[in-house]
C-alpha cells in the first residue's frame, strides 16, 4: 500500500485507514521503531490490571 507524507505544523504525518488500523489493532497510541529505511509501527502493550481478591496479599 502507498500512502503519501501530508504536512502537519512544522512536521509531517501518515494518514491510515480505519479498515487498516482495525486490521492491525492499533488505537490511540502506538508503539514507532525505526531502523534504516524502516518504520515499524505497533500497539502498545498494556498490562493487563490485576485483581485483588481479599486473602491472596
């Protein structure tokens, strides 16, 4: 898929398609490493919450 660089302020962005953010599971926030010549882009990894139950510390 090509997509093109659009200008925000002093920056540039990357429009994504809902149907291609729902197809990857990506949300409000993301996860951008970058190599050479390579973006890559992930959900960020939320900790599950963990319940208390009275009796177990």
């Amino acid at each position: 898929m090509r997509a093109r660089l659009v200008k925000i302020g002093n920056s540039r962005g990357l429009r994504l398609a809902k149907p291609l953010l729902e197809q990857v599971g990506l949300s409000d926030e993301v996860d951008i490493q970058a190599a050479p010549v390579v973006l890559t882009i992930r959900p960020v990894a939320r900790p599950r919450p963990q319940i208390r139950r009275p009796g177990h510390g």
